[in-house]
C-alpha cells in the first residue's frame, strides 16, 4: 500500500505552517554500487620457522678438542667450521679408510675401498675431508664438524673439552630469513578467514610493513581459551624481524561489490528491515521489506528487494510519524 504525502499535508492543514513545511523536507537517496576491501586487524607475535631449524647432532661419541662457535646467537654461515673433536670410533674408520687405499689403489677390484668409504660417509665425515685422506699418511687424529646451513645459533651444549655422545645435539642453528607469525583468534573468525586474500603485519619498532599470502590454520583450538590459531609465514627480507616480536595482524578480503544504504534509510522492525521506495508521483513513498545486513555502524549492505538505482527515503524516522504505521501498513 502506498503512502501519499499529499494525505499528509490534508490531515495537517490546520496544524502550523511549519508542520507543512516539515512534511516537504522529505529527502530521498539512490540505492549505490560500492566495491570495498574489508579488513580485520588482531595481534600476533613471531617465531623461528622449524622448517627452518636444523640440529648439528654428530653420529658419532667423542670430544670437543677446539670450539670455534663458542658464542650464543653469533652468525654462521653454511660450511663454516663449527669444532673439532676426537672420536675413536672415527678415528678407526679413517685408518680402515686409508689402509684400503693403499691396498685396492693398483687392483681392479676397489669394494674394499667403497665399503670403508661408505662407513665414513654414514658416520657423517664431510667429503672434503675423506677425500684429504687419500694423500695423508697417516690419518688425521682431528674430525671437523661445520655449520650445515646459514643462520644464527641458537643454542649450543657443549664447552672446549667437553665429551658428547652419539646423536646428541651440539648446536641448533636457525636461519632467519623467513619466520613465522602465530595469531590467535575467536573461533568465529573461521569463515573470515576462509575468504582472506592477503595478510599485513605491522611492527612498533620498525618502518617497513610486511605482507604475506601464507597461511595455515592449525587443526585444533585451545580448549581453555577457545581459540584458534593461524600461522602466517613471512619473508624477513632485510633481516630486521626477531623471533619473539609482537606485530599488529590486518587481514584483507578480497573486494567484494555491493549494493549500499545509509543506516538512516533503513528502519527495523519485528526482526525485519523496512525501506520507504519513492513512487511513480512525486510525493508517493511505499514501505517494503527488503533483506539487509549491517556492514558498520552507518552502513547497510542491501542483499535483495532492491536494485541499483532505486530512490527511497533517506530520513525513514520521518516516515513512522505517517498515518501508515497508524494504520499497521508495515
């Protein structure tokens, strides 16, 4: 049913001049195509990537003869030399080694020599220093142990003179290049996530932001918080990220195109959304149900009963003074 401003101006004809004049100050507003990137924004903090951490655990009991990686968190590069230790049990297999060397060096049949090698390759003996062996005399009391990849190191267990173990660890070496970035989140938040399209961290202590399309969601919630966590993996390009580091985490949705009214063209009621539609005649306004949903707190994002272009009124407030709420039109 359509609601005629005309009707209003007769009813209040007797009223004041500005009651009439407060019924033509009705203003309208077109229904609006907007596109626009949502964001959410939650905090995190950093940690060394595991796939990123690698365990210098000889395969072999000895002792630490010369440590030159004696300092926490100094920087190593892949090959540097770590210690140098004496193992009997690799000291043994480089006599084995180059006596087989000797003996196989004018026959045809070298198995010997390739089974001897073979041992020191699986005791884990660099092959620099296995292939040094064939022109010693004697073989070297001293076995090297180098860095196998490039970071900084962490941790380290022994001391100069300190005996250790097969399999035990001696450093742990973590390379920075990349990190991760673990934010926890409400579980509500699972089906943002699954329409995130980037991801961009921010840190108090530095200039640059970073960004990262990397992430994992891992496969079970803290039962005591009830909350999820998300793990983000971010390229430390100018080494400037440590582990342990609190970061502002804003999350974009892709941009998404929707139809959009103010909050004052919008009134609810019994659980449903009303507009005012402006009618073929100038002054006619009908009240219609339309599906809505709140974007902020100004805005709505009309999902149906509209279309791009429609004119409806943009102070509805004004409308529920009409005779059609009287009269339980809507």
């Amino acid at each position: 049913m359509k609601i005629i401003l005309i009707f209003f101006i007769t009813f209040t004809l007797y009223a004041k001049d500005a009651s009439v004049t407060q019924l033509f100050n009705v203003q309208t507003i077109k229904v609006k195509k907007v596109s626009k990137a949502y964001t959410k924004s939650n905090y995190g903090y950093t940690k060394k990537d595991e796939a990123l951490t690698y365990d210098v655990s000889p395969r072999f009991s000895g002792f630490i003869e010369k440590l030159y990686a004696n300092k926490v968190y100094m920087y190593v590069t892949k090959g540097t030399l770590l210690a140098q230790v004496y193992s009997p049990q690799v000291y043994k297999a480089k006599d084995e080694y180059l006596s087989s060397y000797r003996y196989t060096k004018n026959k045809k049949n070298h198995s010997m020599l390739k089974s001897t090698e073979l041992k020191l390759e699986l005791l884990g003996i660099d092959a620099k220093e296995i292939k040094e062996l064939k022109s010693s005399k004697n073989p070297s009391k001293l076995t090297n142990i180098y860095a196998p990849h490039s970071g900084y190191i962490f941790s380290k267990t022994i001391n100069e003179g300190s005996s250790f173990k097969a399999g035990q660890k001696l450093f742990e070496i973590v390379s920075l290049r990349e990190l991760w970035v673990e934010v926890k989140l409400p579980e509500e938040d699972r089906f943002w996530l699954n329409e995130a399209q980037k991801f961009e961290l921010t840190f108090k202590s530095l200039a640059n932001k970073y960004t990262t399309t990397n992430a994992l969601l891992y496969p079970n919630l803290d039962p005591n918080e009830a909350t999820m966590t998300l793990r983000l993996r971010v390229k430390n390009t100018n080494n400037e990220i440590f582990p342990g580091m609190y970061t502002n985490v804003k999350s974009y949705l892709k941009e998404q195109t929707y139809l959009s009214l103010p909050k004052t063209a919008v009134i609810r009621k019994n659980s449903k959304y009303y507009v005012f539609l402006a009618g073929d005649f100038k002054g006619e306004y009908e009240p219609i149900v339309i599906d809505a949903k709140a974007i902020d707190a100004n805005t709505y994002e009309i999902i149906s009963g509209l279309d791009e272009g429609d004119e409806v009124v943009n102070n509805a407030m004004f409308m529920m003074d009409s005779d059609a709420q009287i009269n339980s039109l809507y």
